[in-house]
C-alpha cells in the first residue's frame, strides 16, 4: 500500500501549495481550455490528446492514476518519477496544443502575439499535490464521476474518455493506467520535499 503522510498544520501565513513540484507526491492536475472551449466534444481531439499521453509517458517516466477528458477541461492523477510536474504539465500542454489544432474541426483558436502558434489551453495547468488515502481516492472517485455528474452518461462505466474501465476492470482503454502509484523512494522523497517547504511530519505511515 502507499506511504500515507500526515502533516503538522501549516503557519498563519500559508504557503502556495499547489503548483509545487513536490517529488514522491501524487498530483491532482486540471487542465481549461482557453475561453472553455468545448474542444473534447470533438472525438479527434480527444483521441490524439490520449496519443499525445500515452507517448509523453513513455518518454518521461510517470504513473498515470487515474483522468478523464470532459468538454472543456480535463483531470489527471500523475506521479512523475522526478516529482516535476511543473515541466511535465507544460509538456503536455504544448504537444498536446499542437496535436488538437491539426486534428480539430471549426474550431477558431487565438493565434498568439507573434502569429506563430495557437492559444489553445488556459496559461496554466493546476496541479494539487496528494499524500493521504483520503486525498487519493477522493480525487480518484471524483476525476470518474465528472461525467455522470455532468449529465453525459448514466454510468461512469460508460463514458469513453476516462480510466473508469482501465482503472476498475484493467481493460487498458482508452490509455492504461498503473495499478502500482508509487516509486521505489517516494517516502523518503516526499518527506524531504516537505522538510524543504517547511512543512513538518509529525507522522509516516505504511499500511
């Protein structure tokens, strides 16, 4: 089972915690189209944005947890092996900018100052760090129920862009997902991120 945290509360004057490439944490990532476009309603899109995934994975050593692809935005539960998931996310949001101009049909993107490219997401991703079971699966149950909840399918099981099927039944579609979350070192990669932060352990936990 993963390595569960719990932290001493933070001082008066909170640090930003979101955003932070914190190594040995699972990240809660959502992703807006710019304007909310509607850009996932188009299956294209979606497809090559999985194509798009599934090779950045590859490439970049990372647990894919759990995501799902909605209309106009998406989430993700990553654990990128070198914790930066700041680099990651711009990443995957300049391949995957790139792969949804060339598949997308009538639809009228920004170019940017220079002419030079398209403006397709929001300036950035969000990415929430996550360190409790609690976190885990609270995230993991809302990322598969957006869609029910959004009233484009009765069951999470029948919405094709999300993990529900690969996450729940292994069927490996539309992208697999990783049934181990965690790197060997995570533990002791988070508890030094945390240290680092200023963030006292008064608690670690395996079970």
């Amino acid at each position: 089972m993963p390595p569960l945290f719990d932290f001493a509360s933070l001082p008066p004057m909170a640090r930003k915690w979101s955003n932070q490439n914190l190594p040995g944490a699972l990240h809660f990532v959502t992703g807006n189209f710019l304007d909310r476009t509607p850009v996932f309603n188009q299956e294209t899109c979606c497809q090559c944005f999985i194509d798009t995934l599934g090779t950045l994975l590859t490439d970049w050593p990372c647990k894919l947890i759990a995501y799902v692809l909605m209309p106009n935005h998406l989430h993700l539960i990553v654990n990128p092996q070198d914790g930066r998931i700041r680099e990651f996310t711009g990443q995957l949001k300049s391949f995957s900018a790139r792969a949804i101009t060339k598949a997308q049909h009538g639809i009228s993107f920004k170019l940017d100052s220079e002419g030079l490219s398209y403006h397709v997401w929001q300036e950035s991703f969000k990415a929430v760090p996550l360190w409790s079971a609690w976190m885990f699966w609270q995230k993991i149950n809302y990322i598969h129920a957006n869609p029910v909840k959004a009233g484009l399918v009765a069951s999470g099981k029948d919405y094709r862009w999300s993990s529900f099927r690969a996450f729940h039944f292994g069927s490996g579609e539309p992208l697999p997902v990783d049934q181990d979350w965690w790197w060997p070192d995570d533990s002791e990669k988070l508890s030094k991120s945390m240290k680092e932060l200023g963030w006292r352990t008064y608690e670690k936990r395996n079970k």
